[in-house]
C-alpha cells in the first residue's frame, strides 16, 4: 500500500460522503416526489445542489472504481465505512445534534473495523491474481523488487 | 402486511447492489491496476479499457437498480430503518459474493472487520 492508494481511499470516504449531503440537501428544496411525478427526479439535476452532490459522486465512482482495480471488494468496503463515522462527528461539531451512548458505541466498532481490515494485506491473491502474477510484467515487477 | 414492502425493497437493494459490488470489482480487476495505466497510457487509454469491459456496463445497471430500490424502500418505509439494515446485509452478502464468486480470501481478520462494521452501522441507526 502506497501513499497515493491510501488517498484513493480516503477520497472514497470523502466524496461519498460530501456527495450524499449535497443529494440530501437538494432534495430538502424538492420536497418529496410523488410516484405519479416522477418526472420530478429529471428535473431535480438543475438544482445547484444536486448538481454539486452528482459532480461529489462522480468523483466517490471513479476513485472506487480505481480502488477496485488493485484493492479485493471485502477490503475496499470496510476500510471505506468511516463516511458513517465522519456523517455523525460532522452532525455533532458543526450541527450540535446529540449523539446517544449506542451510536457512541457504534462509531466506536466502526472504527475498529476499518482499523482491522486496514492493518491486513489489501489483496489476497485469488485465481485471477494468480493468472496476473504469471504474466511476464508482474514476473519482471517482482524481480525488479 | 405494509411491513411486507420495506422488507422486500431492502431484499432487493441487497441483491442488486451485491450484484452489482461483485461485477464492478471483476471488471476492474481485469481492466488491472488503474493508476499504473493511467502513468504508462494516459487517462484516455484507462476510460476506453473500463468501458470496453461488458460486465462494467452490467455493473452500472444493476446498480441503478439497486438506487430505484432504494427510492422505492424510503417512499414505504421509514430512512432509519431502510438505509441502515440494506447497508448492514449488504456488507455480509459482499463478503460472502466476493469469496464465491471473486474467489478472495476472506480471512479471519476481513470476517471480523466485515461483522464489526455491520453492527455498527446497525447500533448507529438505533
């Protein structure tokens, strides 16, 4: 794991996070949509928020998407869960909601999961990886290293 | 039976976004690692090699589905029980998918951090 992979990371928490506040505020505007409206939705991509929250969300795709192409799935979801953790400290330092002990606590296991899948390999090597592994690039990579 | 609906919403985000977790991290597996691409190639040689992937497209739609289930669930039944209890199975059934059906080793250590994160999110939805 090198630096940049972990800003990859970090940027996953981030925008996925910025980007589901902005949707969530831009709706607010909306008010609800109902079944029979669903035209409503289209429309909903000219509000400024929305549109920010969208641009947010492109960005959470394609660096999950790039943490996909060198990161196993069961490493990049739990190491990428913080944003539930960074939703509520944001909630409680700038919006002064109350957090209760039982959210408390799962802020806390939350923490402690990322934390334990991060200390682990980000890769495993699997079948696939294993075709990888014995193609002539990876084989000078490794000799190299 | 108006609980049937929220239930059935959450069933089928979880399917649908385990689906389309699995297919998406396939295709980028192939497409290899991007960062390394994009030094060698350029950016344009990363997009087109994504795109070029089949199952990258099958990913994508099967996540719209995933996002109508969700706007479906959240007009039957309440944010607090939706969003959480999709996000919690859905960690589960990831990680049972990618060891299926990705053949990744899910260890002890991912186990734990995968059930740990679960229940977080569940105890932070209460």
């Amino acid at each position: 794991m090198t630096f940049r992979k972990y800003l990859v990371l970090a940027g996953i928490t981030v925008f996925a996070t910025a980007g589901d506040s902005l949707l969530a505020r831009g709706m607010k505007d909306l008010g609800r949509v109902s079944l029979h409206h669903l035209s409503g939705l289209l429309l909903a991509i000219l509000n400024p928020w929305v549109t920010a929250g969208i641009l947010l969300l492109l960005a959470f795709f394609s660096c999950y998407m790039s943490a996909l192409s060198w990161a196993d799935l069961t490493y990049v979801l739990p190491a990428t869960s913080l944003g539930y953790v960074l939703v509520a400290l944001i909630a409680h330092f700038s919006f002064h909601e109350e957090i209760s002990t039982t959210r408390w606590l799962g802020i806390a296991l939350i923490a402690v999961g990322v934390g334990f899948v991060a200390a682990g390999p980000s890769v495993t090597p699997s079948r696939h990886q294993h075709a990888l592994d014995t193609s002539p690039d990876a084989v000078s990579q490794e000799v190299k290293s | 039976m108006k609980d049937v609906y929220p239930w059935a919403a959450i069933a089928l985000i979880v399917l649908a976004s385990t689906t389309g977790d699995v297919l998406l991290s396939y295709s980028m597996k192939r497409v290899g690692d991007v960062g390394e691409l994009w030094q060698r190639r350029g950016v344009l040689a990363v997009i087109g090699r994504v795109l070029k992937t089949p199952t990258f497209a099958l990913g994508l739609m099967v996540m719209g589905v995933a996002f109508y289930g969700l706007l479906f669930g959240l007009s039957w039944g309440n944010l607090s029980l939706v969003v959480p209890a999709s996000a919690a199975l859905t960690f589960v059934a990831n990680a049972v998918a990618a060891r299926i059906f990705l053949h990744e080793r899910v260890g002890r250590r991912r186990w734990v951090a995968t059930l740990l994160v679960a229940a977080g999110v569940v105890l932070m939805a209460v």
